[in-house]
C-alpha cells in the first residue's frame, strides 16, 4: 500500500478559470479521507487527478513516493467508484464484477471465482446471475463497489457513491463502506457534499470551498476547533450561530470578534439566567423525534438551537437563551479566521 501526497496543485480547464489553486493534502496509506464542501468547489476534480482522468497545470501529484502525474489511470494502483455506478446493463452481476478482470487478462475461471468470493463479501451471491435491471440501488452499489474490489487495489476513490439512494439506504449503506474499510485495509478517498457522511466515515475530512483547501483534520478536530468561519458554518446541523460581539455584550469579547455558538452551547430557558443570554421568542419549531429545532428571533438576530421536547419552557414566545460562553468559538469579523479567546465569565 502506498502513501498519497498531493503538492500544490493547481487546475483549469481548457483556457477557463482556476478550479483549485494549490491543494497540497498527505494521505497515509490505509486512511479514509472524505473531501467534503458546496457544489463546485472542486472535489470531484482533485479526485479525477489522483485517478489520472485529469492532468494539472502545476503541482505533484506523488504515489508511493513517486512523481506519477504522467502515469495513465490504468497504471495507477487505483479504482474509483462513480455515482451513477457506471454497471454494464446486458452484464450479468457476476460479469460486471470480473469485467476489470478480463480486461487485465485473467482467465474465465480464475475471474469468475474472484467473482464470487467478492460477491460472498458483499452479500451478493443471491444475484450473481442477475442483469443491473433487476437489482435495487443498494445492489447495484454494490456491484460498483465489489468491481472495484476484486481487482485488489490498495485506493478506492469514491465520488458521491450514495447520492442516489433514499436516505435510509443510504445510512445502511454508509454503514457497510465503513466496514469495508476496515476489511479491505485500503486506503479510501471518498467524494461528498453532506457534512453527516463525512463526520460518520472519516478518519480525515478535507473540507474544500472555492478550490481552496480550507481545514484537514479529524472530525473531531474540525467540529470542535473550525479553521475559520466557513468551516464551522458548513459542518454540524444545525448549522453554527453566528453573532457579532457588539451585540451580544458578552464577557468583555472584543468587537472585532464574531461569536460562534452551537446549538449545544445553547439553553432555552423560561426566565433570565445568570451569564450571558439573550431575551428571544421562538418563530418556527420542527420536530426532528425526541428533539425539536427552534428557530428564535433574539436581539442579536435569528438563532438555532435543538432542545429536548420535553424541556421547553411554558411561553416560547417569551424566553431565554442561556449561552455557555465557555463553549463558544471566536472568528475575526474582517476574515473570518478562527481567533483563540478565553472568556472569563462564569
Ligand atoms: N470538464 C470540465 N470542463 C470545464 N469546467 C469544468 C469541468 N469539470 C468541472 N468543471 C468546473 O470546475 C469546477 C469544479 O468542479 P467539480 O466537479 O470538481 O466540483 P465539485 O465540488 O465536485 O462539485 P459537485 O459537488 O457539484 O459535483 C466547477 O466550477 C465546474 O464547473
């Protein structure tokens, strides 16, 4: 297995505009990296490079310590896996998973019985015999996948693999690449625009916004300490509440700060707490099971928080943020950059 690492790599299309400027991104081998970010940032064609379906105008592109950017994607130790999944529709399953095979010119019985250890692997026995047609979404993913797998590559890259199921396939789903991942031992550099897939199946997330990489690290790390205000924007639901420190009067925070406060660091409460708050009536609920989303109107502006249904105060139209400033996050007002601050308060 071998080390992914990507030096300063810059892209265009034709004579277009540059769709990244300079990602550089270390990949030890048998990590799962999920790139994550809004449409257009750039995902799928930093995966595309890595495959070698696309060139780039600067930067390295180095495969197991080796400069491999002219290296054809068939020569690369590498399978992707598409959204659209990419099956032969007159192929039988067993013949969609062994078709790599036969193109790299091993014999039918050899190919067909890769096939179906693969297939035992997947679960996919029952249908060997079957076209795509007459297979559920779940399914044909994973033929997808077991035609990647049986050719025994040490990378998957993945591109949006689940975006066409219904959501709770694709939780199942997501479920068992993660189990994959730990059979297979490969390293997985995975595609998604959804900030749940990311944090359930990274080791890494690499969040991308204009072509730029923005932060690369652990979910654990990003969630908990955001690069910048992008990045605690677009990951965790509900999204991050932002709040300028002039209106919050908090603790003595500077007020070229924007506050940063997750629904976690929030209380509805029905009388004024002690520390920092906000007077605030609530506009819309919405129920999510045992949780309800509240959207508040406050002084400060609009604001999101969860709470427990059965914790919620008797006036919503009439109640209390309590904010645990301990918890909050500091971004500069200007930049947006992620700034450390220690509240004194409480
Ligand atoms: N073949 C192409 N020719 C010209 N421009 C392209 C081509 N492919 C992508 N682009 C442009 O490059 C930019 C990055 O596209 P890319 O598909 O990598 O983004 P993405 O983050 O994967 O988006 P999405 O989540 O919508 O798939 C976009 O502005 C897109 O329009």
């Amino acid at each position: 297995m071998s080390r992914i690492t990507l030096q300063n790599i810059r892209k265009s299309y034709d004579r277009g505009p540059t769709v990244l400027h300079g990602v550089s991104m270390d990949i030890a081998p048998g990590e799962f990296i999920v790139i994550v970010g809004p449409s257009g940032c750039g995902k799928s064609t930093l995966l595309r490079l890595i495959a070698g379906l696309e060139t780039c105008r600067e930067g390295d592109i180095i495969l197991g310590g080796k400069r491999s950017n002219d290296i054809a994607p068939q020569d690369r130790d590498i399978a992707m896996i598409f959204q659209n999944y990419a099956l032969y529709p007159h192929m039988t399953v067993r013949e969609n998973i062994a078709f790599g095979l036969e193109l790299r010119g091993m014999p039918k019985r050899e190919r067909n019985a890769r096939a179906e250890e693969v297939a035992r692997t997947l679960q996919l026995e029952p249908y060997l015999d079957r076209k795509p047609a007459a297979l559920s979404g779940g399914q044909r993913q994973r033929v997808a996948m077991g035609r990647a797998i049986a050719r025994e590559t040490s990378t998957f890259l993945m591109d949006e693999p689940l975006s066409n199921l219904d959501n709770a396939l694709r939780v199942v789903m997501r479920r068992e690449i993660k189990e994959l991942h730990k059979t297979l031992k490969a390293t997985i550099i995975y595609v998604t625009h959804d900030q749940t897939e990311a944090l359930s199946l990274a080791d890494r997330i690499a969040v991308m916004k204009d072509g730029h990489l923005q932060q690369f690290d652990t979910p654990e790390a990003i969630y908990d300490r955001p690069a910048n205000r992008f990045v605690a924007s677009f990951i965790g639901a509900p999204e991050m509440n932002f709040l300028e420190a002039a209106e919050l009067k908090s603790a003595g925070v500077p007020s070229d700060l924007t506050i940063g406060l997750r629904s976690d660091a929030l209380t509805l409460v029905g009388a004024k707490p002690a520390g920092t708050a906000l007077p605030a009536s609530v506009t819309l609920s919405e129920m999510t099971g045992s949780d309800v989303v509240l959207h508040c109107e406050t002084p400060a502006g609009r604001v999101t928080l969860t709470a427990h249904r059965s914790a919620l105060p008797a006036d919503l139209d009439d109640c209390w943020i309590a904010c645990d400033m301990k918890a909050a996050h500091f971004f500069d007002s200007k930049t947006g950059a992620r700034r450390e601050f220690a509240v004194q308060e409480g």
